[in-house]
C-alpha cells in the first residue's frame, strides 16, 4: 500500500492489473504513481453553498440516478466543464438552486472518470475525474460560460431522456 502521507495532488494513480482481478477491478483499482495526471488548476460544479476550506466528500445521492449512494467525487480541469455540471445539478435539483463552481484540491489520488473516459470520449478531452478522498475547496469561481436558453433547453431534454432510460449506467 502506498504511503499516503507522501501524496500530492500532482502524483498520477494508474490501474492495477493482477492474478484473479475482473475487468471491473482493474478499472477501479488504482496505486500512486509520480507521473503528473493533471496539472490543473481543477473544478467542481454544484449547487452546494460552500466556503474557502470546506470539503466535498462522497457518499451523497447522484444527480443522475438518486437510488444510487457514490462512492467517489467528481471534478474536472475545464472551468466551462464544471460550469456545465453545476446547471445540470440546479436542473435536476428544481426549486431556483444556483449553480456554483469552486476551485478544488484533491486530497489523496485520483484516476479519469470511467464514466466518459474512453466510453464517450476517446481519452479523456474533458479533463475529467474522480477521487475517494475528499476535495478541498480553494475558492469559488465566478467567470465561468452559462448555458444560452437553447442549450439549457437541449440539456433539459438529454436529461429527461437520460433519466427515463433504466439501462443508463454510473460506473461508481
């Protein structure tokens, strides 16, 4: 097991590939590596009123599918791509929630996220990833790009779409 009092944000997990692991274990299962994942700076969009110092933690319901507890927290290193998930999060969530962004530090390792890695991207273009740990939050950001009316409406539909289809999967 590595040593975790040695982490820093800039080390790169990577899969762990050994005798007797699924495929699915592969995929999650991740060791600290010196490589440099992603520089940063790095993002994570709610609608979650938080404070310089505060942190995001998992174990809370997804946005997507609520019956579903995860296991991970998600960010990215693309401001606009924050941006996107804290309008998605005030949408689902209904009742005026204000989307925020907040510059984020991880606090222990992170790997891209298996749920558009190579599944709806080749590679990882969105800059986006997951961790156990929890994030620390470093500030909030206000210039980020809103979504026009029409793509906040086309969004409202892929939602409905997504929310409706029982064979749509959150990899936790």
């Amino acid at each position: 097991m590595p040593n975790r009092t040695a982490w820093s944000p800039r080390m790169r997990p990577v899969a762990v590939v050994g005798a007797g692991t699924t495929a699915q274990t592969q995929k999650t299962r991740a060791m600290m590596m010196t490589e440099v994942l992603d520089e940063g700076p790095l993002f994570h969009g709610t609608v979650a009123d938080l404070r310089v110092g505060d942190f995001l933690t998992a174990g809370y319901r997804s946005n997507y599918r609520p019956q579903v507890v995860m296991n991970h927290v998600y960010f990215t290193a693309l401001v606009d791509g924050a941006g996107l998930a804290a309008e998605i999060a005030a949408e689902l969530t209904k009742g005026g929630a204000v989307p925020r962004v907040y510059a984020v530090e991880p606090t222990g390792p992170f790997e891209n996220d298996p749920n558009v890695t190579d599944k709806k991207f080749p590679g990882n273009p969105t800059r986006s990833y997951r961790t156990s740990a929890p994030l620390k939050v470093i500030g909030e950001i206000t210039n980020w790009t809103r979504l026009t009316p029409e793509e906040l409406q086309s969004w409202r539909e892929r939602l409905r779409a997504l929310l409706s289809d029982s064979r749509a999967e959150i990899i936790n």
